[in-house]
C-alpha cells in the first residue's frame, strides 16, 4: 500500500485508493466473506493529498441557479500531481465558521482526488493586517441585492448575466438539447451583442445576424444545429432547462411521468410522483410557479420544440426482455439502440449477468461479448435487434 502511494504521482491518472483482490478461487473460498465485503477484496483508500499555501484573495462566484459561493484564490501550489491555484469554501456560512482572511497560510487537500479544499488554517502565523472577509449585500455581477437563504447566499434575478451565460451553456450542452459547436465564447459574443437573453431565442437566430459576428460558414453550422435539437426529448430539454435539484435521472423521472412538456407545465404540483424525491418535487414545484419560468417553456414551445416521451409499453415487443449493448453499432448510436429499445418495452443494463436475455455486439465488441458466449446469452447484431424490432409490428 506505501509503495503505491510514492508510485501514484508518476502515474498519469489520479488514484485516490487500491483494491486488493485475490484471485486464487480456492484462497477465496477459505477467506470467506465479510460482514459487508469479501475478504478476498479489501479497498484502502489513501490518506489525501495534503500542502501550505497562502490565501491571496476571496473571491464570489455566480452560479446557474443564481447561488453565490466564496472561492479562495491561492498562491499556486502542486497536489496529487495537478496544479492548484484555488479552494472551495462551499457557502458563505463556512467562511464565517472558519474565519479565513487573505493572508492566511493554509493546508490545501484534495478529497477523493476532486475538489482542493481548505483542510487547516495556521492561525499562529496569521499576518496582523489580515482583515475579516467582507461578505458581500449585492449580486458581484449584476449589482441586485442578495437573498441571504440559511448558509448560502443567492441572487435572484433572472436577467442576471453570470447566470445567463452558465444557463444557456447548460442547455445547448450535450446532457441538454445539445447544440454543437456553441460553446462559452460564442455564447458571450451572443450576449454581448444583445442577440440572445433566454434560451428561447436561440431558436429565432438567422445565419444573417451571426455572420458578421462568427463568419458565414460558423453561422450556417450554427443555425443548423440549433435547428436540429428541436428534435430533443423530453427528458433532456426538463434537464437543459436547469431545474435545481433535477439532473438527468429525475428528469426522465420527470418526463417518462408527464408525457408531455404541456403535461409538465400544466401539472397538479401537490402530486407525488412515483420516483421523484420530495425535495426535486419541491423544486419543481418552485420552478414552475415562477412566471418567467413558464413563459421560457411557453416560448420554446413557440420556437417549435415539442418533445415527447411514451411510457415505457408494458406491452411492446419487447416487454420484459433485458439487453446489454457492446460495441459500435453499424448505424445506430448507442443512444439511439437504447431509445429503440426502451420503446418497445425492453430494458438496456450496463452489466452483463446471467439475468441479461440478449447482447447486441457491433464492432470491437470487448469481453461483454465473449463473457456472453461463455454464459450462453444469445449475441446479436444490429440487424437481428432490427428484425426482433420489428417482429410484431
Ligand atoms: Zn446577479
């Protein structure tokens, strides 16, 4: 274990931990099993990452949802083999709770290799002019007042830029209605030239207005794929939308209840809904009593996206049958090999077991293929899960 931890920062991954398996069947055996794990499989994980920096500043930033978070900016030091320049502080509470300044020497760490966050404050060598943070009344990029909600504090208006460019680049985003080729920077000359201030008007933009910002080839590229994703689901324009709280698994939670966008907007919001936890209900609920809210969703309507989602059929063709897709398909994505199937009933796994009726198998397969064979799971090819498809129609 020590000598994987000297090893890890030669690695070219982070490593936050070691399993240590025994493969031999019959050293398994007699190890047994554990109250909550083999024995034969034990995880340690490595202590993080830990070095002194100094505090040079205190900085707010604006989030999508409006959520205002101190960052501290520190001189740039190396942990876990990347380099650090800043710290998450969370929300304005921690930074009272702590009493960080600027100034302040601290011990940075790394937990579970992502975030670098502050782990100590040396207040024994704290410089005598380090003043208290100020924590700040209005919105740093908007100017608005902030609402002081418990630990955190939020800015409110919608119109606020900071968070106007953050939510358009989640919803033209891959996990949203997934524009291509519209990225940060484009997004900014679009604010900047007053062009877009909702998602919406993405949909109204014309190769004529964005040639002299972008050039005419970028600007066709452009409204051509902003007129593609019209065709999105459901599923992902409720997550593009950026509700707090409901990410791509409560959306489809979301979308395959609902049906309909119109079905959402026009929803009893006191209703559980099988799935959904009470506080991404609550969310919900809040988003959509939100009038400008609505009239986004009514304006994307407008703008031509209709997006639907069928429950999944109990009785399609495919009902009750599980699927674990491996491989590149010859024409479909495997997106879209899992849209199939789930609209016709069946179920798409990520793990092979022996409860798993069928493989499909495109090019450079893998083990999932052969692992099939060897539990005698039948493999398909994209042409046989065509022709099951289309069995019963
Ligand atoms: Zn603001």
């Amino acid at each position: 274990m020590e000598s994987y931890g000297r090893a890890r920062s030669d690695w070219p991954f982070p490593v936050d931990g070691v399993v240590i398996n025994v493969n031999d069947v019959l050293a398994q055996a007699e190890l047994g099993l554990g109250t909550d794990a083999p024995r034969w499989a034990v995880a340690y994980k490595f202590p993080p990452d830990q070095t002194k920096t100094r505090v040079t500043a205190i900085v707010w930033q604006v989030g999508r949802t409006g959520l205002v978070t101190p960052v501290a900016e520190v001189e740039p030091i190396t942990l876990g083999g990347a380099t650090v320049a800043r710290a998450t502080l969370h929300n304005r509470a921690q930074v009272q709770r702590l009493d960080l300044r600027v100034g302040d020497e601290v011990t940075i760490e790394k937990a579970g290799e992502i975030v670098p966050q502050i782990a100590e404050i040396l207040r024994d060598r704290r410089p005598s002019d380090a003043a208290p943070v100020e924590i700040p009344t209005v919105c740093p990029q908007c100017g608005e007042p902030l609402s002081d909600d418990g630990p955190t504090l939020r800015c409110l208006n919608a119109d606020c830029p900071a968070q106007l460019s953050r939510r358009l680049a989640h919803f033209v985003s891959d996990a949203g209605v997934g524009v291509h080729g519209l990225g940060p920077a484009t997004i900014s000359t679009l604010l900047a030239a007053g062009l877009v201030s909702e998602p919406a008007d993405l949909y109204a933009l014309t190769v004529a207005q964005l040639t002299p910002l972008v050039g005419a080839k970028v600007a066709e590229k452009l409204v051509a794929a902003v007129a593609e994703s019209r065709d999105v689901s459901l599923e992902r324009l409720i997550t593009a939308v950026g509700i707090p709280r409901i990410g791509p698994a409560a959306a489809r939670v979301v979308a395959t209840h609902f049906g309909s966008l119109e079905a959402v907007m026009r929803s009893d919001t006191e209703a559980h809904i099988e799935g959904l936890s009470g506080t991404a209900r609550a969310e919900l609920r809040a988003y959509l009593a939100f009038e400008a809210n609505r009239r986004q969703l009514e304006r994307l309507l407008a703008a031509g996206l209709d997006p639907r989602q069928t429950k999944p059929t109990t009785g399609g063709v495919l009902a009750g049958r599980s699927f674990v897709l491996t491989g590149r398909l010859a024409s479909l994505t495997r997106t879209d090999a899992r849209a199939l199937i789930e609209a016709a009933g069946g179920e798409v796994r990520d793990e092979l077991t022996r409860q798993v009726d069928f493989v499909v198998a495109g090019e450079n397969p893998g083990a999932k293929a052969e692992n099939a064979k060897l539990l005698g799971i039948p493999v398909l090819d994209e042409a046989a899960l065509r022709s099951l498809l289309s069995a019963q129609r």
